[in-house]
C-alpha cells in the first residue's frame, strides 16, 4: 500500500507512515473489557437460543455493532420495559450500564429470561450506592443525570440522592445533610471529582468517597494526552452517544491538538487535515477495532501517494 509499518514507543502508540505524515494510534482503543464481555455475552446467547433476543437499549454505543447485531445474529434492541416483544420465551439483555433492579424483575414478571451483562465495576458502584443508602448517608452520584448508568445507580439507593453533574448542580442537594457518601459515574475525569467533592467537604461534617471511575477511562484520558501533545491533528472514533467517545475530544483538545470526533471512516474531514504532519487516532470504550482499523487504512490510502517534502 505504499507505507511502512513501524512501531515507535510500544507502550503508547503504534505508528504509521503514510506520504506526508505520521499516523499514530493510541495504546488503549477500542472495546473495553466490560464492553468486550457484554458483546462476547449477547453473540453467544443468540447462538444458542431458538427464541428472540434483545438488549435493553443498545448494547453499545456503536451504530455499525448495533447494526450488525441485527444482522448477523437478529438481535434486536427494546426501549421499554413494556414493549411486548420481551414476553414469555423472549431472552432480555441488561448492558453494561445496567438497569434499576425492580426493572428486571419486570421482565422476569413478564416471562422473559433475563441475562444481566452489567459490567462488573458498574456493579461495584451499584453496591456502594446500596451500602451508603443503607447506612444513612445521604447518597450524591457525580455523573449525568441522564445516564443510564447514573439512573441505575440511583436506583440502587431506592432513588434518595441527588446526581450532580458539575458544581452549578450543588444547590440541589438539600440543606443540613450531614454525612454524604459519594459514588461516581465511571467516565468522569478525576479532576472535576475532586473539584466537586472539596465542594461537599465545606457543606458536611462527614464526606464518604468512592472513587468508582473506570481504569478504563482513566488508562484512555492518559493516551488522550500523550496522543494529543504528539500530534497536531486528532481523530477520536466513537458513537456520538457515548460520553467517554466524547470527553477523550475535549481532553485532546485541551492539549492543543486539533480534534475530529467521527462514528465513521467515512466522517473524516480530510480538507481539515492537509496542514496534518502527525494525526493520532484514539477511539472510545464501545469502539470496535475494524472500525479503527478502516479509518487507519483510509487515512493511509489517502496520504500514501501525497509527495513527502524534503
Ligand atoms: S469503561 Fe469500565 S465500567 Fe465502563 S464498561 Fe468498560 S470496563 Fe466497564
């Protein structure tokens, strides 16, 4: 294909050259653990199964996963707990966000079987959520409200907390709450965590703090910024929908790099990139590695024949 492959720095990046410029890919991309486990979960359930199978809401947040899921393995995705296409016979599938634990018994009311794919850290802060509310703290979440892995952890604490989403949220935590106890969404930035937590420190005589945010999360903000102080041009690859996709632009914005967030190959702006001398390439947690891969191979097609200054 007119290129080189090369590996330069093992332990962050694999590199490219292609014409012109450098392509270098980041370390960690791609599916995570626990959104690796939830595909391998569903795939195989569809396999064995002669009755229909559904995620509730879509496994990942990938458009080309979710379609290909339909396709090849007729998988389909229900939005509500009502849809009566999860009745008796019907296999449901709870994602990695997982849900509110009265939602699957719904589903079990209903018939369904029901697998639970939640990943296993998501339910490390569920449990923490259940523990605090039980042991009267009152319960804050820093996270999304509109998450669904904020609403399952609040449901965990039957619903009694208050999910701030930055320091403007603070006010409605309600007055004379004297011991917090703190869980956090898994895609967070620590620094905005502590900004938020020294914030219910003034509020409280007692503050309990999980740090529940991912390794994953923080292994993929740490390549952000390496790939972002390396290369000029950054395309992140991931749903639209999906927060950690979307955080790891801003974080390599915030380091100077010009970036580019596309759900696929085919999104490059290509007349974004013709001052380009080094583009990094990172991807979110729910991206696959074809994916990556097409737009590695696009890029590389694109640049190849380009002349090489001297
Ligand atoms: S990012 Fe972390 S918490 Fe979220 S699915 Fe992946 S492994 Fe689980």
């Amino acid at each position: 294909m007119g290129h080189n492959k090369y590996t330069g720095d093992l332990r962050a990046v694999t590199q490219y050259r292609a014409g012109p410029v450098e392509i270098n890919i980041a370390k960690h991309s791609g599916y995570c653990w626990g959104v690796d486990r939830a595909y391998e979960q569903t795939v195989a359930t569809a396999k064995t199964k002669d009755n229909p199978v559904y995620t509730f809401g879509p496994l990942i947040h990938n458009p080309q996963t979710i379609d290909n899921l339909r396709k090849e393995f007729n998988v389909d995705y229900i939005e509500d707990v009502d849809d009566e296409r999860a009745g008796p016979g019907s296999t449901v599938i709870i994602r990695t966000h997982g849900v509110p634990p009265e939602m699957q018994e719904q589903f079990k009311a209903k018939g369904a079987e029901v697998i639970d794919a939640t990943c296993p850290y998501v339910r490390v802060t569920q449990n923490y959520a259940q523990l605090l509310h039980k042991q009267k703290y009152y319960v804050v979440i820093i996270g999304d409200p509109k998450h669904p892995e904020v609403i399952s952890i609040l449901a965990y604490a039957k619903g009694e907390g208050t999910v701030i989403k930055g320091m403007d949220d603070l006010y409605k935590i309600p007055k004379n709450k004297r011991r917090m106890g703190v869980v956090v969404q898994s895609t967070l930035i620590l620094k905005k965590v502590n900004e938020i937590v020294n914030a219910l420190l003034a509020r409280s005589q007692e503050v309990r703090v999980f740090n529940t945010i991912c390794y994953v999360t923080t292994e993929r903000q740490e390549d952000a910024e390496t790939i972002a102080k390396a290369n000029d041009h950054v395309i992140v690859i991931g749903g639209h929908a999906s927060s950690n996709t979307k955080k790891l632009a801003i974080v390599a914005e915030s380091f100077g790099a010009k970036a580019q967030l596309i759900e696929s190959p085919s999104d490059i702006d290509f007349d974004k990139l013709k001052a380009a001398k080094r583009i990094g390439i990172l991807a979110g947690a729910s991206t696959p590695n074809w994916l990556i891969d097409q737009a590695r191979d696009l890029l590389i097609e694109h640049f190849s024949n380009q002349p090489v200054e001297a």
